[in-house]
C-alpha cells in the first residue's frame, strides 16, 4: 500500500491541515481507514490520534483510492470542530470511547428473555352456516348449458 499526499492545504482558522490523497492498494480491498491513517502520520510526522480520515472509495476499475483527511494541531481541537461520528469511525473496535462502553454496558446485563412460548389460541373453527350458504347460491344461479339448447331452437324453428 502506497499512500499519494496531492493535495495539502493550511487552514489556519480551524487549526488544522486538509489533505486529499491517492492511496495505491494493488492485487487487495480498499485500504482500511486506521491503516491509511498511520501511512499518513508517518509521512507527515503527526500522531495518529490527531489525523481524521473523512472519506477513502475506490476509483471504479483501477486498483487506487481516493480521500480526504484532516490533520489537526491539537487533541483539543480536534474534539471542537470534528464531528463525533468521525472520530468513532477513525478508532479500532477494540478502543471505543467511554460514553459508548457505558452505553454498551446495560444492554449486555440484560437477560434474554425467557422462552414464555404459551399455545397461542387455536383459531376459531369456521361455522358451517356461511358454507351452506355458498352452496345455496350456487344452486340459485342459472347453468349456461340451459341457456345454449333454447337458442338452437329458436334458430331451428
């Protein structure tokens, strides 16, 4: 995997650097965004806690991606400006921040539910009235094989 910094661009009032780059990922998937982001603070010299990858897709039918990344000066910063769900996308599973792990932790203590499977009423047999009805009308309504021998003899008379 070969990181391609092509375009870096001061932003002074945010604190920050904005990076877009190519990153090269032959014969393999797109690059996973923390390995992406320590390829990046090698290249720049920043800690790694202080780079937020906004977006890293694969050009369509080459082996090159493409992204966007924020480098800020400080963790402070960094936690002002940035969104939350960049921060959470840019850590490891394993490294979840502690609102999130205490947010985690009630639904873990919750027991499954116990199997309370009781017979579900058995569904209500069907009255037999509503069939001899349909058989009723069945009866009342005229065969057409009645109806075609009084026309032939209409025709033949």
């Amino acid at each position: 995997m070969k990181v391609e910094i092509t375009e870096k661009v001061e932003n002074p009032m945010l604190k920050r650097t904005e990076l877009k780059f190519f990153v090269e990922h032959e014969r393999s998937p797109t690059p996973k965004r923390l390995d992406v982001r320590t390829q990046l603070a090698s290249q720049l010299g920043a800690p790694e806690d202080l780079i937020v990858i906004e977006k890293i897709a694969s050009l369509q039918g080459k082996q090159v991606a493409s992204g966007i990344a924020r480098v800020y000066s400080s963790k402070e910063q960094l936690d002002v400006v940035e969104l939350s769900y960049f921060l959470k996308r840019g850590m490891p599973k394993e490294e979840k921040p502690p609102e999130e792990k205490a947010a985690e932790a009630p639904k873990k203590e919750e027991k499954p539910k116990e199997e309370k499977k009781e017979k579900a009423p058995e569904a209500p047999k069907k009255e037999e009235k509503p069939q001899e009805e349909k058989k009723e009308k069945k009866a009342e309504t005229p065969k057409k094989e009645e109806k075609a021998p009084e026309k032939q003899e209409k025709k033949e008379g």
